[in-house]
C-alpha cells in the first residue's frame, strides 16, 4: 500500500507528533514491508512558505530541517513532472484553488496512494 503525506502531517511527524491521531502514528510508525510513504516535491515549498509567512517557526537552518524530515524511513519524494503538472489542473470539480492542494492529489492519483491528511 502507498501513502501520501499531507503537507502538515508531513510537518506534524516531527514538529508536533502530538497533533496526529492515534490511526496516523500508528500507521507511520508500523508500516509493513510492502507498504511506502510517499510525499509531493511540492511539500518542501510549502513549508518553506509556512515559514516564509511566519506561519510556523523553526529553530535551526530551514534546509537542514527538510534534510532530515527527508528522511523519514521508507520515505520517498515524488518529483512534480509534467504528468502531475497537467492532471492538476483537470482535477474533477468541484475542487477548490489551492494549486499546492491540487499537486498533491494529483500526485496521489498517479502514484495510486491514499492521502493521509487532515483536510476533507
């Protein structure tokens, strides 16, 4: 099975574990040896603008950061190509304007992966 991570889950495992349920650590932390956590290239510029917006804040270099939430076992970063470019924009509607929000389904539609989010 392949997971996708939401932005903020991606940033909640190792900024605020506190804030994901029990379900989502679980799943994390126990995955089995066919199971894979995948997360959207537009992850990393998301938080970057977090930060950038002082929505968030962080203690050490923003790089270093994502260096080491890059590495999350079994963790696998899908780069955004031009397949997932195009399939985000014909997403099927209603489906609102965020084009990070966009990305990230469209990745999990081609990658064939379930979003684990706290968003509807």
């Amino acid at each position: 099975m392949r997971y996708l991570l939401d932005t903020h889950t991606w940033i909640w495992w190792y900024m605020r574990p506190q804030n994901l349920s029990r379900k989502v650590s679980a799943l994390i932390q126990n995955l089995n040896k066919d199971s894979e956590l995948l997360l959207s290239a537009i992850s990393p510029w998301e938080f970057s603008k977090l930060i950038e917006k002082g929505k968030i804040g962080i203690t050490c270099n923003p790089e270093d950061w994502i260096d080491f939430a890059l590495s999350m076992p079994k963790l696998r970063l899908v780069p955004l190509s031009p397949r997932i470019a195009y399939r985000s924009t014909v997403l099927p509607p209603p489906f609102h304007n965020d084009p990070a929000d966009q990305i990230i389904v469209a990745t999990a539609c081609e990658e064939n992966a379930v979003i684990i989010t706290k968003d509807e």
